[in-house]
C-alpha cells in the first residue's frame, strides 16, 4: 500500500516520473510509435494513389497504454501499481492531446493557436491515411477538417513514409480540405495535358471565372520547346474577344492552386467508419 500511495503522490505532484508516463501515454493515444503493420495490415487496405478514413477506437488506444504499463510487472502488486498510474494518469494524457503537435511545431506556425493547447480533447478522434506520390512532391500540404460548420484542430499530422501520410483530427470528421501550398507561383497548363482553361478579365463580376473556352499550348510550342509569345497572346486575344497585354497574359497562364474536397454523404451512413464521403476537386 506503502507504493501506490507514493504513485499517487508522484502522480499528483507532476514530477518527472509522472509527467514522462503522461507523455507516453498521450503520444501512445495519437498511435506514435505503433508499427504502421498494426495500422494497415496489408497493401490492399493502402494501395498507391488512395485515401482512408478511420475513427480511433478508444477501447484499442487504452489496452495499447495499460500494455505499455505493464512491462516490467511480476507480481500482483505491480499490477495494482500499474492500474493506479493509469487511472490517474489518463485524464491529464486525454487533456494533452493538443499539446503533443503543438511542442513540435516552429514558432511562425504557433501564431493565433496560443491557448488552444490548454482546451480539452473531444471524446472522439478520426483522421485519414493518405498514400500518393503528392505527398512525396508537395511537403507543404494544407489539410482542413470540419466537423459540421465547425473546422476542427488537428492533433496529428506526419509523413510515415516518403508517400504515406497520416493526419488525426480532434472530433468527428464530415468534411476534409488537401490543397496544394500557395506559397508558390508557377505559369503554364495546370496538369500534362497543356490545355489552359481560359478565364474572364472583363472588369466586373465575371473575372477571373472559366469561360467554358480552351488553348492548347501545343500550338504554340516550337520544335525546340520555346514557346511562342505572340501567337499564343494573338490567339489568347481572339478567344476573349479583345486586345491583351502583358499582365492578362500572365493571369491566363497563371496555375493556381488546387485543392481536394472529401464530404461525408450522411445518406450512405450514420458512421464515419462505414459512410461514404464525395469527392470534389476544386480551384482555389
């Protein structure tokens, strides 16, 4: 009895023996350091160029921390050990939640968070398994989840793998954004097809709108890849019924970025688990 009250004790004053078990405990929570085997058991469940969605169950995570607990016990006694640490402690790991990716990001990304690492952790966590070649092209992909109207943080988000990403998202997830970074600005054809979709200029509510009209750049491009300027601006012209300059130049063959829109159809299913989700991709 001598023990557990000096667990209690340890645990209630915060000190390094405490605060470590809390720690492992809430990355444990978050499946840090759990074989990706234990989370996509085959290649089939993750093939390339696919997305899944998943709700952490509860019941796993704890048995997963009070194993975790356990190594090293011999006795009854130990037992007993283990279950006050983790009755005591798991409460304070279920209100870290926040703090875990917080600690690891770069000052510049902490702007305009400050005090969402001390908000308790909703009950339920979801999040998906990305596995595409945009993860290895595109290191600053911007992912935004929603539940309802409300967007959720997100607790969680690493590359596993040079393809394979996982992001965990603290409530339930109805609504997830993947779009390309925007720091960037790159001219030409927005995928290999080198078809531009041509946009209004017109001074009202039309710009920057698609017309329905194409230009294909092959046309345009000479036998030693240089593009031509002028016919392509003369053509560009013609299309928009009306003289361009350089600047309208440039805004028609500015790439913007795009982004990826996954909605969970409610009328498939009541579970995220189970439950479909649409799929919409969109200009931003």
């Amino acid at each position: 009895m001598k023990r557990i009250r000096l667990v209690k004790a340890a645990v209630r004053s915060a000190d390094l023996f405490s605060a470590d078990i809390v720690e492992l405990m809430t990355r444990l929570k978050l499946l840090y350091k759990v074989p990706f085997s234990y989370l996509v058991t085959g290649e089939h469940v993750l093939p390339p160029e696919s997305l899944r969605f998943f709700v952490i169950d509860g019941n796993w995570t704890d048995a997963l921390v009070q194993g975790a607990l356990s190594l090293g016990r011999a006795s009854g006694q130990d037992g007993v050990f283990d279950q006050t640490v983790h009755r005591m402690s798991a409460p304070v790991a279920n209100r870290r939640l926040r703090q875990v990716r917080l600690g690891i990001m770069h000052e510049n990304h902490k702007r305009g968070l400050e005090g969402k690492e001390r908000n308790t952790a909703s009950e339920i966590q979801t999040g998906f398994l990305l596995r595409s070649a945009l993860v290895r092209r595109m290191k600053g992909l911007e992912i935004t989840g929603k539940s309802g109207d409300s967007q959720i943080e997100i607790l969680r988000m690493e590359t596993l793998a040079d393809d394979i990403m996982i992001c965990i998202f603290d409530g339930e997830l109805t609504d997830l954004v993947i779009a390309e970074p925007q720091t960037g600005l790159r001219f030409g054809s927005p995928d290999d097809s080198r078809v531009i979709q041509v946009r209004s200029v017109a001074d009202d509510g039309s710009f920057g709108k698609y017309r329905g009209d194409t230009v294909d750049l092959h046309t345009f491009t000479q036998e030693n890849g240089k593009l031509d300027v002028s016919r392509l601006a003369k053509e560009l012209g013609n299309v928009l019924g009306q003289e361009i300059g350089a600047a309208e130049w440039a805004f028609e063959l500015m790439a913007v970025a795009h982004r990826a829109e996954f909605i969970k159809n409610e009328t498939v299913s009541d579970s995220i688990l189970r439950g479909g989700f649409s799929f919409q991709w969109k200009d931003l």
